[in-house]
C-alpha cells in the first residue's frame, strides 16, 4: 500500500507536467495559474488510494486522478466568481488578476481537459466512469447553487444543509473513490461501498469544519475562527441554534443576524455565547459521529483484506481528528 503523502507527490508532479497551448495566452494561462497554487491534491489522491486497494496500477489512475483535480480547480475559479474572493490559497485569485470573462471562459475549458483526461480509463469502463463523473459534476453545482439560496433564506431545515454540503463537498470523494476502485477492478458492489464510506466521510468532515470554525484553535485549525459567525454563514451549529433557541434566546441571536454595524469580536464572542446556551456543539458532534460510524459500517462491507480496510479508517482519523 502507498501512503497517502506519496499519492500526493504523485499528483503534484503530474499536474505540474500537464501540457496546454501557449496560445490564446489569455485563456491557458489563468488554467496554469491555478493548477501552480497547490493545495493537498486530496480528491485526486484518494481515486489513486482506492486504485492501490483494490491491487489496481496507479499509474493507470493518473489521468483520471488529474480529471478530478482539474475539474476541481474549476469549480473554484468558478466559485471565487461567485463569492468575489480576491485571494485563494494566499495567491490573487484568476479573476482578480485577469477579469471575470477570462475566469468564466478559462474555466470552461478546464472542465473540457477533465473529460479529456478522464476519457483515458480502459474502454470496458469508460461508460461507467463518465456517468459517475457526470452524476459528481451535476451535484457539485447543485450543492453550490443551494449554498447560494440558503444565503437568503431564514428557514433552512437540519435535512436541507445536510443534503447541501453532501453535494457541494461530498460526493466529490465519493465520486472519486468509486471510480479509482473501478479502476483497481472492484466489482460494482465494492465500488458502491467505497462512493458510500467517502460521502459519508466528506459529510462528517464539513460538519467538524463547521465546529471548528467556532471552537477550534486559530493556529491549529489554519483559519480565522468564528468567519462563519462573523458573515452568517448559514451551518449546521446556526441552523440548529435557531431550532433549539427559545423566543428570548432567538430574538437576540436574530439581532446580531441583522446587525450591519458590529465589533466582529464581540459579535463571534456574543454569538458563540449563544451557541454555548442552548448546548449546540454537543449536537453537532454527535452528528458528525452519526455520518462518521455510517462511513465506517459502509467500509465494512467491502470485500478488501483487513490491512487495507485499516489503512482506510486510519485515514478517516486522521481526517477527523483535528485539533479544538
């Protein structure tokens, strides 16, 4: 079995060995931009783990390893259109640094390069492999488009974020674990398993980020803590607040919703406060526990030997054992 920083080489050598026309510059050179920010190559390496433990060659996978991460690449250009980010990875993002138009159309044509590269699997499972690419594709934007409605909504339930972060951020894994699996000639059964251990992992994760973009140490965690508090940023720790908040409790957390001047501190610390008083951390961990077991029940019915099975939940730990 290789181990996973190895993967992680593996694809930030062959990324930085992709090949694109030099001309039109304009529309090749935001696509080399933001392929050079780096990143942990998380996706792409996780088709090559599934690959390696199913006995299948990695270097096979490489392509379509790439596919995944150009396609993810993509969908950040994309959304930093969206979202107005000036920075990605510390770096000014395409459309910063270019415009908007070159960050659409590059874009674009990144998707295509991802279905060229994941075109490359052997024939008697090309089909198969592009209809999960196709299926992960479609519910990325659905998860984006929901996140976006959910910015101008109040009433979003506990089962519509879940659904949401399980298209913009799982299916994702679980996409590319299936298909390296697929790859690594898993029978189809195999390959299901795995898609559900790596969605249910993905959802597990995004809920810990959620807690630990409160809780979480800032020096640690790598990010500023309490930036969702701060934007109203709709997660499973505000969500179900507002659901467990009685009418006193909810009133003033819709004060600090709808307030337009604010000390960010005092508002992190007065809704953290909040938080605390109707105990939501203790439900968003025991949430997060519920999709980690459910990824974990999934892994044990894959017909893989134990030490493989036991590389995969040492991996999930790690994943999920972040620091507080």
């Amino acid at each position: 079995m290789r181990q996973l920083d190895e993967l992680q080489s593996l694809i930030a050598n062959a990324v930085s060995d992709l090949k694109f026309p030099e001309y039109p510059a304009e529309l090749y050179e935001p696509i080399k931009y933001i392929l050079a920010l780096g990143g942990k190559r998380m996706r792409p390496a996780l088709l090559l783990m599934a690959c390696d433990l199913f006995g299948g060659d990695v270097n096979a996978a490489l392509p379509p390893a790439l596919a995944i991460e150009v396609f993810h690449n993509f969908t950040l250009m994309h959304d930093d259109i969206m979202d107005n980010a000036p920075k990605r990875r510390g770096k000014t993002t395409v459309h910063a640094k270019w415009n908007n138009n070159v960050a659409i159309l590059s874009g674009d044509v990144m998707l295509i390069e991802g279905y060229k590269l994941m075109m490359q699997v052997r024939g008697n499972i090309l089909r198969t492999v592009l209809d999960i690419f196709n299926d992960t594709a479609v519910g990325v934007c659905e998860g984006q488009q929901l996140d976006m409605t959910f910015e101008t909504i109040n009433d979003i339930s506990i089962t519509e974020y879940i659904n949401m972060i399980r298209l913009k951020t799982a299916v994702v894994l679980g996409g590319a674990l299936k298909i390296g699996a697929l790859i690594g000639y898993a029978d189809d059964q195999d390959a299901d398993l795995l898609a559900d251990f790596g969605v249910n992992l993905g959802i597990a994760f995004q809920l810990q980020d959620d807690i630990l973009d409160v809780y979480g140490d800032p020096e640690k965690f790598g990010k500023q803590v309490g930036g969702d508090i701060i934007s109203n940023k709709k997660t499973y720790l505000l969500i179900k607040a507002q659901e467990l908040a009685d009418s006193e409790t909810a009133a003033n957390l819709s004060r600090w919703l709808t307030a337009t001047g604010f000390n960010a501190t005092e508002k992190v610390a007065a809704v953290t406060d909040i938080y605390n008083h109707v105990n939501v951390r203790q439900y968003a961990e025991a949430e997060m526990r519920t999709y980690a077991e459910k990824s974990f029940a999934a892994l044990e019915k894959i017909k893989l030997p134990e030490e493989n099975k036991q590389y995969l939940r040492e991996f999930a730990d790690g994943l999920l054992v972040r620091e507080f």
